[in-house]
C-alpha cells in the first residue's frame, strides 16, 4: 500500500493523521457548510449584520417549510422526477442492447459504431444546441418533459453504450458459445444469460445517470421555460429571484434541490463508484 | 437437441442471424443517437453559413451568407475575450488532477471510518453545478461571505472576487475545481487500491520511498486513472456552462464569458437570436474540443486493438 500505512508510523503521525483528516474535511467542505448554516438562521439575521455569530434563533423548521409550501419548488422538484426517471429506464434499456450487439457480435463496423457513440458523447453540447431546439420545437415537444427526455435519453446512450459494451465484453464467453451450441435463439441468449449477468452494470449505470441528469441546467434552459416542464436546476434560479436577497431562504431551497442526487449517492455508494471509475483499473 | 445446419432446411433469418440480430439490437439506440446527436453536429456546420433568427424554415427564412459569420468572429472583441478564457479553463482545470492525486494520497489510509471521510470529500461531485455555482456565488460575497469574514479576521480587505473583471473568471475556476477534485480524487483512490503490493515492497526493499516511489513505481500503474481524469477535466473545462450562467451570467463586462457561454447568449439571450452566428461559434468551440476527441479515441483505439480477442 501506498503510501506507507499510518499503523506503521509512530504513535505521535497517527493521532496528527487522525486530527488532520476532519480537520481538512471541514475545510473541505466549508463553503457547503456555511450555505448549510444559512439556511437555518433567521432573516432578520442578515438585516443585523449577524452572518457568522449565534443564530438568534433556530428556523430549521420555518425556513425549510417557506420552500416546501410557499414557493414552486415541489413542483420543479417533482418535475425532476418525472425527467430523470424515464431517461434512465430509457437510456439503460436501450444500451443494453446496443452493449450487447456491440460487445458480443462480430460484423464489419462493430468498432466504427462504438467508436461514434464514444465520441458523440464527448461533444460540447452547443454544437447540438440550435438543430435539437428546433428539432423539438417543430415536433411540437418545446417546453415539455418529453421534449427533454427524448433527448437526454438519445445523448446519454452514448456513454451508456461505452459502459455497457465493455462490461458485456469482461463476461465470459464460452457461455454464449455454449448456449449457441445448444441451439439457444440469440434474443434469448440476451434475455436469460446475458441481461441477469449484467445487473450490477445496471444498477451502476441507473445512479450515475440518474445523478447526472438530475444535474443538467444547460438543456433545461434550452428546451424549457416554465414550472410546468422545467426541472428543479432550472427552477431554482426562479426561486431565487421570488426570494432575492433573502439568503436564509435561498439557502434552504438550494439545499433541497441539490438533496436527491446526494441521498441517491449516499444509498448506492457501492454501485455509484463502480460506474464512475470504471476503466480507471486495468 | 439436434441443431439444423443444412443450409437449405434454414429460413433466410436463421442463416442471417448474426447479422440481423446485432442490427436489430443496434437500430432503436443508433436512430435515436443519430437523430439528436451525429446529424445535428452536420446541421450545425450548415446554419453557421447562414444568418438566421430561428423562426420559421432556415431555407425561406435564413439567409445565406457564406463565410460571413467565420469573419465577423475574427474581429468580434467578445469572441476573443471568451476564447481566452477557454484557455485559462483548460490549463487551470488541469490542476484537479494532481490536486484530486494529492487528497487520494492523504486519504489512502485504514483509520476508523475512512470510508466516510472519502465519501464525504467527495460529495462536492454529486452536487450539481447550479448549487455548486450559488454556493460560491455567496461564498465570494464582499459583504456576507464567508471568504470575506475569514480574510478579515487578518485585516484584508474585503474583495468583490465576482465583481472584478480581473479576478471573477479565476473565481469561477475555483468554484469548478471543487467538484472535478473530487471526482479525480476518486479516481486515483481506485487506482491506489489496484497498484501491486509486491511491487511497492520490492521497490521499498530497493530503498525507493516518497517522491521517488510516487514518481517511478506509483504513477506508472495509475496510467489508466490519470488517462481517465485527463479526459474528463478536459471534457469539463471545455463544457463549462452552468457555473459561468449561474455566478456572473457572463460579466462583469463580459469579462468571464467562455465560447460555451457565448455561443448561448448569441443564439438565445436577449442579446437577440442569432443562430446562425451562434452556430459558427459551436463550429470553433467543435474543433478545439475535436483535436483533443480525436487524441482520446487514437488512444482507446490503440488499446481495443491490442486487447482483440
């Protein structure tokens, strides 16, 4: 292990190590936790000029209930929901099948075909921006949830597929080669052998995209405007500017907005991790 | 089971079928891919030869104007502020990596509740940019921020890092490296976990220790890590949108715009909807970001074909 173990170091390096680690934790963390202490004070706090002393008094409740049932975020928030859910069934489904024609067949233009969608993926978004707009206006999907599933779920099957391409290609293959023997038609192959082994890449991919589109600001701004379709990203710069100033309150409502993706993290740590650093070991 | 393998007893299907099957498989991701994200990259180039407000068909109401769009660029003050600042993305973001190496190194320790402490440092990461963004916004502010509380328990000043043309872009930097630390330093925390012990003893019994270990037996076996963290903080830098909007919407002055940024305002803002002009950015800001595409796909190529089977 690298670098040397605290165990083998002396007793002084292991109570310094064990002090510093929250120690650089806190500071770590310190712009979250001053917005964290924030959202708990009163307004009237910041009138007086009292931003980093004792709160005059505790408002967890009253502030956080002010975002609940005084604003629009629920519906943005629940706007999330109703995006982020579909284009991760959506994307992971098809990826699937796009892993599996990718990773398990061999045919002229396998690799050209894997190698479009690796690169589609690394496009800046800007390039895509004025066509898909359009695209979506003029099929009359501007402004509405589908208009944005659509197309996070067509951009997201492309590191979908890199994803879901390589981990096929790690099974192992006699038991294809076994099952063709066998007489077993290809569609079942994928259904009863190939799809059960690749439920942990499915769970992985699920949080990360999940995450990561519960994250997109740029084409909830480019493809939406209103608290009817428009996501809780979006939406909170709305919310701020009902609350202007009152930093209290935007606090709390950031907070909220960024809780989903974190306690979906903090859920599926294991799974989160293994998606996201896939092909950092060799 | 007895298995047909006269060819003439079999349907056109059966015989086909490792063709048809693989394009049965592919063709419901390839036409969706196809449709929002290789076709609209040519379309892209198209409308940037065009001045077009986005109303109505491009054909009846855009109006061709060749290069046009390309030339206003070469003289356009904005254009160039942003493509520098494109520039100062790409080379401070790069500092995630040995920043995200050097917390990977702190933490790749066996204390009580380490894997706490690594979740938890690398929890900016999940945050989306927005918060992330409006989380420094307030951290920078000259009254009630925080940076601004701390530099005056030593007496300095207060500084309006958002609000001073010189410092806001570098302050936004900062704000974007929180997170992409983080991931790198996830990344390296893996690879830490899979370099060779017995290579790490065997160096040690050579008298190898600290840097020298670091340089010459650690870093070698996180090629796979750093190739990965590169790709991404390049990726990032280059896509940074969400921060820029959400803590200075591109001033003061114009000052802190990125092509990204630029290319948004251009076609879609108030600043009026010029999408064709918008687009001929896209184009430029497309071409950096191929250079460094075509650089990562050589390299998975490279390793795809020394891995066929």
């Amino acid at each position: 292990m690298f670098p040397t173990p605290i165990e083998k170091r002396s007793r002084a390096a292991q109570i310094t190590y064990q002090s510093l680690v929250p120690l650089a934790l806190v500071m770590w963390l310190m712009p979250l936790i001053a917005v964290a202490l924030f959202s708990i004070r009163p307004g009237v706090d910041f009138s007086n000029g009292n931003y980093w002393g004792l709160p005059s008094s505790f408002e967890l409740f009253t502030n956080y209930g002010k975002v609940f049932f005084e604003s629009d975020m629920p519906r943005y928030l629940w706007n999330s929901v109703l995006i982020t859910v579909p284009t991760v069934i959506g994307a992971v489904a098809l990826s699937c099948m796009t892993g599996f024609a990718l990773g398990i067949y061999r045919f002229r233009g396998n690799l050209l075909i894997f190698f479009m969608f690796i690169a589609g993926n690394f496009v800046p978004f800007q390039i895509l921006m004025v066509p898909v707009r359009d695209l979506t206006v003029d099929a009359g999907l501007y402004d509405t949830k589908l208009g944005l599933i659509l197309f996070h779920i067509a951009f997201q099957t492309g590191f979908c597929t890199l994803f879901m391409r390589n981990f096929i290609r790690a099974l192992p293959y006699e038991l294809i080669e076994a099952a063709r023997v066998e007489g077993v038609k290809e569609w079942r192959i994928f259904w009863f052998i190939v799809l059960p082994l690749m439920k942990p890449a499915i769970a992985a991919l699920s949080v990360l995209i999940f995450t990561f589109i519960w994250n997109d600001y740029f084409w909830a701004v480019v493809l939406t405007q209103g608290p009817d379709a428009q996501p809780v990203t979006a939406g909170i710069t709305s919310f701020n500017s009902q609350f202007v100033a009152q930093y209290h309150l935007m606090s709390a409502g950031s907070i909220v907005a960024a809780l989903p993706p974190v306690a979906m993290f903090f859920l599926m740590q294991r799974h989160f991790i293994a998606g996201l650093t896939l092909g950092a070991v060799k | 089971m007895t298995i047909a393998t006269d060819p003439e007893t079999q349907g056109w299907f059966q015989r086909n079928r490792m063709i048809i099957t693989p394009l049965m498989f592919l063709l419901p991701g390839v036409l969706f891919f196809a449709i929002y994200v290789i076709i609209p990259i040519f379309q892209s180039f198209y409308i940037s030869t065009y001045e077009w407000n986005g109303l109505g068909d491009l054909s009846e109401q855009g109006e061709f104007v060749g290069l046009d769009n390309y030339r206003e660029l070469m003289t356009d003050r904005a254009f160039e502020v942003s493509l520098w600042n494109n520039v100062k993305w790409l080379a401070l973001y790069l500092l995630a990596i040995p920043g995200g190496l050097f917390i990977a190194l702190f933490l790749n320790q066996t204390i009580v509740g380490i894997r706490l402490y690594k979740s938890l440092f690398f929890f900016p990461f999940v945050i989306s940019q927005v918060v992330v963004g409006l989380v420094f916004s307030w951290f920078y502010l000259p009254r009630e921020g925080l940076l601004n509380g701390f530099l005056g328990l030593f007496g300095a000043g207060p500084v309006n890092v958002l609000g001073d043309p010189t410092l806001a872009t570098y302050g936004i930097i900062a704000a974007g490296l929180w997170p992409q630390t983080a991931y790198c330093m996830i990344l390296y925390l893996t690879g830490l976990n899979a370099v060779d012990p017995e290579q790490i003893e065997a160096a040690r019994l050579d008298g190898a220790r600290g840097r020298r270990m670091l340089w010459h037996v650690i870093l070698p076996q996180l090629r796979p890590a750093t190739f990965i963290a590169f790709v991404v903080t390049i990726i990032g830098a280059l896509r940074s949108f969400d921060l820029i909007s959400i803590m200075t919407n591109g001033g003061p002055f114009g000052s802190t715009r990125v092509l990204s940024f630029y290319m948004f305002e251009k076609a879609l803002s108030e600043y009026g909807f010029r999408m064709g002009y918008g687009s001929a950015i896209a184009v430029i800001l497309f071409l950096i970001m191929l250079v460094f595409i075509g650089y990562f796909l050589w390299s998975m190529w490279r390793d795809e074909r020394d891995a066929r089977r």
